[in-house]
C-alpha cells in the first residue's frame, strides 16, 4: 500500500532526524545553577525569602549641619548609634568615607586608564590628575561620654576600633564631627556638588554623601567595606535620621523626611500654600513661585535659618538647598495612603519643570506602587540639577533644562521625563529593597530601568521607546564580545556601563515577562520579591529563587544565559522541508485496489462493527492487543490524510538559548502563530529538526515576527529567505 509506506518514511526521517545529528559541543545551558548560587540556610532560603534567622545591622543618625554659601563648604557634627542585630560580636566598625573619593590621596586617578584628546574638559583632567581636594576632614571621634575613640582612615574607608566587643542585642553611640570643600558639579562632576549661576551670582546646591556612614555587615560579605572609586554606588543599613542644616535664611531647602518646622522657615504665605497642596490630587500647587524666586536671587538675605526634617526606615538622607528654588506639590493616592510628590528647580527649569516634574513623580509612584509595593514614605522629590541623574530617599536630583528663551525640543523633554520617573523609582530599588549597589549595579539599576519603561508608557502612550526594548538592546549583544561582560559582574569591572548594568537586564525582564512567563505569572512574582524583601536586603539568588518559587517556572536556563554569558540571540531557519501523504481516493485512482488492501478493508469494517462488544477475557489478552493495535494505526493514519508535513531545521547561531516564535503563513492568506519553549534546545544547544503537521499549505516561515527575543540576525529568520538590502545600499537609495 503506497499511502501506509509513504507514510513511514517520513517517521523514520523524523527519527534520524533527532538521533542522527551530529553531537554538538554541551554547553550546560540547560544545567541547573545549583551550586553556582549560595547555599541556603536559615537566614536566605531555598524559596528566595527571608529565612527565620534573617537579620540586619540598624544604625540611627542625629546629625547637625552648616552649609556655607561663600566658602561653599560644609561643616558638621553626628551622633551615631549602632545596633548589633547580628550573632555576631564585633570587635571594631567600619564606616564609610565617600567623599575621599575627592581627597588628593584618591585611588581613583590612578586606577583610571585615560588616553589624551584634542579637547580636554576640567571633569577629564579630574580624572588624569586630581588637583581639588574634597576629601572629608575627621575633626573628632568620640565615644557617649565624650572620650576619644581610636580609629584609621582608609582611603574611603574608617575603622573604629572597639576598647571592648560589640556584643550580639547591645547598641552604641559615638560622635564623629566632620568638614568638608563642596565640588563644582558642573566642572568635576559628581553625584553631590553645587552648580554657580553667574548671571544672577547664585548657587543651588544638591548635597549626598555629606556625613560619614555606617558600612553593612551581613550575612552574605561581613563587613561590605570595599573602597570607593567612584562607579559603585552603595550599601547601607537602615536606620532613623534627625538632621538640622542651617543655611542662608531665604534658602528654600528640600530633603529626605518630613519637615518638622515649617513655620519657622516659611512665610505664612508659603505655609498656607503647603497646607493646600496637601490637599491636591489633580494638579500641583505652586508653594513658591517664579517671580518670589526670582526676588530672592536679586536681594540676599545675610542671616541664617535652621531646617529640620525627620525620616524613619530610611537607609540614607540627602538634601537640596537655594535661594534659586521655584517649590511645588500635590497629594497622591496609594490605596488610601496619601504622598506628596513635589518638585525643586530654578526659573532655568521653566516652563518645562513646572509642566512635568511633579506629575512624572505621582506617575512613578501609582506605577511602581502596582508592580512592587505601596509607597511609604510622606513624600517624593525631584530636585533640577543640569548634570548627572542621582537617587536617594525620597529625593532626586534631575537634568532637562529649556534653551535660555524657555523653548526646549521634544528630545530634552522625554529625557527630563524619563530621568525624573528613572531616578524617583531607585526609591523602590534600592531605598526600599535595598540590595548592594557597590557589588551589583543590576540589581538597582536594571530592574528599576525595566519598570521604569512601563511607567513612561503609562505617563505618556507616545513616549519613545527606550531601554527594555529588544530591538535596541541588539547592537549591544552582538558587538565584539571582547568589549562585553555578563550582567553578574562587579559594578567596577563593567565595561559598556549602561548597556550592561541598564539597559541589557532592563531588556532580559521584559523578555522573560511577555514572551518566556507571560504578564500573570511575572508579575506575581516580581511583586513577591518586593513584598519579601522590603526593607531588608536581597542577594541575587534571592530574586532568581522567588522569580521560580512564585511561578513554578524553572529559569535557570535563562538566568545562566542572560545574566552569566555574554551570548546573544540569533535563531535561524536552516532548512525547511515539504511532505505530503497521498489520500486514498488518489491511490485509487491510480492503481487497482490489491489482495493485501482488499482484506485490511474487510477486516477493518469487521473490527468496527465488533469492537464496542468484543468480551475481553485473560485468554485472549495478546490476541486482542495485537488486533486493536493493528487496527488503531489504520485508523490513525487515515486521520493523516491530506495533511502537510514540514520538517524544520533550526539553528542557534548566537548561543543564547530562547523559545522559539514561529509565524506560519498558508495558501488561503492566513497566518498562525505557534511558540516552542526554550527546552526544545536542551539536548541540542546548537540545532534542532522538528516535524510540524499542518493541514493548509505554508507558503512562508518568520521567526519572531514582533521582534521580542532581540534577535540579532532577521535576515535568517525566514523561509523563503528574503534577501535585505544592507545599510551601504540603503545609504545608496537614499541618495538616489
């Protein structure tokens, strides 16, 4: 019978076709990350959650400051208390110095390679050679009854040595006074600094890393007491902060917490303004306006004004501070729980700050909010500064500044917007789930660039794409690997900084949400991250475990390949081949019906007949199976009839394994889309042959037809293939 041997060749080639490849070199894509990743224990479990013996340090902050508008300087005392939460004795503390970064003594000159330019700014020749010294000046270290303590300064770093142990449950408090020379933000960069207006004679002043700082000692690294220089950002405990900054007294001045004081430093005008905005959920109230600014920056006031503020379960405090500041706010709903979202900037802000900055704040918090946890904190600031975006509790300092005349391009736009919602979500990551920026950029600065591309959909639909999109994360990951790490590297050994610790994670969580998980699960479990670990201080294993535990997805396969190589994605159609079974109506046609095909037709109607009532019995077990076997296939077979078999052979060019899309095109103008998981490479990594059935005849093949997967080569994602005109011949029809 031609139809029942036709048909068993294409098995048999189906066959050959998964055992007789040729064996491919293993690259364990598909091995667990096992003993990759910590071991569990009591304080980080399996699951990825606080275990029951979870701990963490806790050190509470009373610092006074003076913010010196001539010498532009500051000048400060603190009291620290520490809280061993720890098992741990500890026999000496380890403190930060950040702004030692600036000392003349810095490392950081010396470990940055530079090559000479035509053009070298003052922010370069920092870097070749440092010539401003700004590093902190330790005037005292004192214990609670005032006795000297002994301690040594180690670059960014200061150790105080403990006459006895810290014991685990006790606490202590010690005094450490403190100056240091404010840098010129503009000119030498920064994170901190103050930026001088000329033409009015004025500076505004976004102030960070002003007080030395307790380091983290935890379970995962001890003391995390890694030297500053000046890429890695931070890790700190969480703790309660009281601070008074005494400045010019019509300075307006914005910071972490809550102002305890307002009518001491406030007009009654400015009081009545605050109180109303408070009460504004739809547009943001102006507290101080344009034109009061404006007076203020043309008649100086020469006494002093002393603001106080206070923040509970915050792991940092910053502050912002000018006579220059236009100030507004409004109130934002989070489920019944009301924040002020407020922004600071000088008229050189206007009209753009005025119409954005507030609103991109609410934005960023109902936004993250949903995808994370309630906000909790009072308020959330954005602050104009004209160079780089920076983050810290519940204040931001932001670019995006009009031309001179107040006009601006829709580009200085979008960017403003966008660094607004970037730098106001680090409130989620990491000042509320505070992992350890100075080792892992990703874990902040990946997975906040990832919300945050939603969240500026959410502002605006007409919002650029940006990072978080595949396509623009190709040219990245197909680049010359000698330039590329794994997003698990180290935040001071990352080469391509924003693709890798931004954008290419940003990327790989908005894979793994849409085309690998699928919104439902992804997000459930990406909020049980956040409600796990806030307020306490995750590891990477403990986001890839609740990602899996949350789900039941297993994605070791994508962590190892996304976060641990430098693979891309470049899956191509290789070959495609056509089968088509005969019906039996067409062998009939063709050929007289044979003895053998006459008495499997007889006996099938038989069978049919007889089926439904034959009486099993154990002495006619092996008879029955061998007669319904047999006539099960010829049953199964005719449903085969008139179907397509193509048999598809793909190729994993670029290494990163990923589920494959593909888009079928028929005869009749339609289209289907089929997607196989990522495990159709997992005992071949290299290439893979597969049989589909179809009962339409396909005219065409796409791989990811959207562009999900960032695929780096499209130009073999499609049978036929279909020759692409190339960016010289591109160039050449654009000049004819």
């Amino acid at each position: 019978m031609r139809k029942r041997a036709f048909f068993l060749s294409i098995l048999m080639m189906a066959i050959l076709g998964v055992w007789g490849q040729t064996p491919a070199q293993w690259g364990q894509k598909f091995e667990q990350l096992g003993t990759s990743l910590p071991t569990p224990n009591t304080y980080r479990t399996a699951s990825g959650a606080p275990g029951k013996d979870y701990w963490q340090q806790r050190a509470d902050y009373k610092i006074e400051l003076t913010l010196d508008d001539v010498k532009q300087q500051i000048e400060g005392t603190e009291a620290i208390t520490y809280f061993n939460q720890s098992p741990d004795p500890l026999d000496y503390l380890w403190l930060q110095l950040d702004q030692n970064f600036r000392a003349q003594d810095s490392e950081t000159p010396l470990v940055t390679e530079y090559f000479m330019k035509d053009s070298v700014s003052a922010k370069e020749l920092f870097t070749i050679q440092n010539n401003f010294d700004g590093g902190f000046r330790i005037d005292k270290v004192l214990d609670e009854a005032g006795q000297p303590l002994a301690y040594f300064i180690n670059k960014t770093m200061m150790r105080i040595n403990l006459e006895h142990p810290l014991l685990p449950g006790a606490q202590m408090t010690f005094q450490v006074d403190w100056h240091y020379k404010i840098n010129d933000r503009m000119s030498l960069g920064g994170r901190s600094g103050y930026e001088y207006f000329p033409k009015d004679d004025n500076y505004s002043y976004t102030i960070a890393q002003f007080y030395p700082r307790m380091a983290v000692y935890d379970d995962v690294e001890g003391w995390q007491n890694k030297q500053f220089l000046g890429r890695g950002e931070f890790a700190l405990s969480f703790g309660n902060f009281e601070v008074a900054m005494t400045v010019p007294e019509d300075f307006i001045v914005g910071a972490t917490g809550t102002l305890q004081n307002p009518k001491d430093v406030l007009t009654s005008k400015e009081q009545l303004r605050f109180e109303k905005a408070k009460q504004s959920f739809e547009d943001p109230v102006i507290i101080v306006t344009q034109e009061e600014a404006i007076q203020k920056e043309a008649h100086k006031k020469r006494g002093k004004a002393t603001w106080t503020f206070k923040a509970d379960s915050v792991r940092d405090f910053a502050f912002a501070a000018s006579r220059k500041y236009i100030w507004d706010a409004m109130a934002v709903d989070l489920n019944g729980k009301k924040s002020l979202a407020m922004s600071y900037y000088p008229k050189e802000g206007n009209p753009l700050w005025e119409s954005h900055s507030t609103r991109a704040v609410r934005q960023t918090l109902i936004t993250y909010s949903r995808y994370t946890i309630d906000y909790p904190y009072p308020v959330a600031i954005s602050v104009h500064a004209a160079s780089l975006g920076m983050e810290y509790p519940m204040i931001c300092f932001n670019f995006g500044r009009p031309e001179a005349d107040g006009t601006y391009t829709d580009e200085t736009k979008w960017r403003m917007i966008s660094v607004i919602i970037h730098e106001v979500g680090h409130n989620f990551f990491p000042m509320i789930i505070n992992s350890d920026e100075r080792q892992w950029t990703w874990m902040d600065e990946g997975l906040d660039s990832f919300v945050q591309s939603i969240a500026t959909k959410e502002y605006d639909a007409n919002f650029p794409v940006g990072r978080g999109a595949p396509e623009q994360i190709i040219p990245y990951m197909s680049g010359e690997q000698g330039l590329l790490r794994p997003i698990m590297t180290n935040s001071e050994q990352i080469l391509q900084f924003g693709n890798n610790a931004y954008a290419k994670p940003a990327t790989a969580l908005s894979i793994l949400r849409e085309t690998v998980m699928g919104p439902e699960l992804f997000d459930y479990a990406f909020k049980k991250y956040a409600e796990r670990w806030a307020f306490k201080s995750p590891a990477p294993a403990d986001f890839f475990r609740t990602m899996e535990d949350a789900s039941a997805i297993d994605l070791d396969w994508f962590w190892r390949g996304w976060f641990y190589t430098t693979d891309y994605v470049d899956i191509g159609v290789e070959e495609v081949k056509h089968y088509r079974m005969q019906t039996e109506e067409e062998g009939l046609e063709k050929r007289q019906i044979s003895g053998e095909d006459k008495k499997l037709n007889t006996e099938q109607k038989r069978f049919t007949e007889e089926v439904n009532t034959f009486v099993f019995k154990n002495t006619e077990a092996k008879e029955y199976r061998e007669f319904k076997n047999k006539f099960n296939e010829i049953e199964i077979k005719e449903g085969f009839a008139d179907q397509n078999f193509y048999e598809v052979k793909l190729a994993n060019k670029g290494g990163l394994v990923m589920p494959v899309i593909i888009e079928w095109s028929y005869a009749d103008g339609s289209t289907e889309r089929e997607k196989l998981p990522a495990e159709i490479w997992r005992k071949n990594e290299k290439e893979v042959t597969k049989v589909f059935v179809k009962s339409k005849e396909v005219v065409g093949i796409v791989i990811d037809p959207n562009k999900e997967t960032a695929d780096a080569d499209t130009g073999n994602n499609q049978y036929p293939n279909v020759v692409q005109e190339s960016r010289f011949d591109k160039f050449k029809s654009s000049k004819n």
